[in-house]
C-alpha cells in the first residue's frame, strides 16, 4: 500500500484521467506500458530511459497517430515498429518536436527509431542521428523479409 509500485500506479490512474488520450488503451499499448510522464525533465526514470533510447537498437517505424501533450510541443508519437530481427510491436515515442516537425507529421510515415531490446516495454525515440545508409539497409532487408 505505501511501496513505491502503489504511488506509480496512483499517477498512472491520475494521469488518465486528467488525459484520457493518453491512457493506455488510446495509446493502443497493454497494461504492461508503464505511462507518459507528466513532466519527463522531473521523472528519474524518464530521464535513464531517454539515455538508453539515444543509443538503442535501430528499427522503423510507421506512425500511426500521436497526440500534442503540450504547447512546446511536446508530442506522443504512436508507431507500428518493426526491427531487424523480425519482431514488430507497438511503439511509443515521447518528443519535443520545432513547429516544423510538428507540420510534417502524416500518418503512414516511416521514420527511423531507438528501442530497447532488452526492455521492451513500448518505448522508442526518434533517431535522428541515424546514419541514411543503414536506415536503407534496414528497410531493404524488411522489405526482403515481406517477400518471403
């Protein structure tokens, strides 16, 4: 009752409530997602995953809507991921996106992503370092891998 596990399913709670958009049945993720922090730059948990996500796994994936969380704007980005290794989940991205960005959103998208194999628990960043040549790598042998 007073552990930590209870304090984190209260703000989860709290959290869809006050933003049923972002509940984790809108976000089409399972009860095993762990939630969209209020504010990211607070949580200690927010901050270690985004660390790990910059050098994550590479894969695609195909935006399939998100939902503006703050006027900065911050943005939750909802992709259908695919990695190399033949795996495809549901994928969560939590970004601060220029104005620019935000326009060039479009459903169907495919952008390059960071997960963390070891984790797995719906959470991916934008890759915005990738290198293009194995992003096309990358697509080449999901594409191949359809084929088959």
């Amino acid at each position: 009752m007073f552990g930590r596990k209870q304090k984190r399913n209260d703000l989860n709670d709290l959290m869809a409530q006050l933003r049923p958009d972002l509940s984790r049945e809108s976000l089409g993720v399972g009860p095993g997602f762990p939630g969209v922090a209020p504010n990211p730059l607070l949580s200690g948990d927010a901050r270690k995953r985004t660390a790990e996500l910059r050098t994550g796994a590479l894969a695609l994936g195909v935006l399939v809507d998100w939902r503006e969380v703050n006027g900065n704007p911050r943005v939750v980005l909802m992709f259908d991921v695919e990695t190399a290794d033949g795996s495809s989940f549901r994928g969560i991205a939590d970004e601060d996106l220029t104005i620019t960005e935000l326009t060039r959103l479009a459903p169907g998208q495919t952008l390059p992503v960071r997960y963390r194999p070891a984790v797995m628990d719906h959470y991916v960043a934008l890759a915005r370092d990738a290198d293009p040549a194995r992003v096309q790598q990358l697509s080449d042998e999901i594409a191949s891998r359809k084929q088959t």
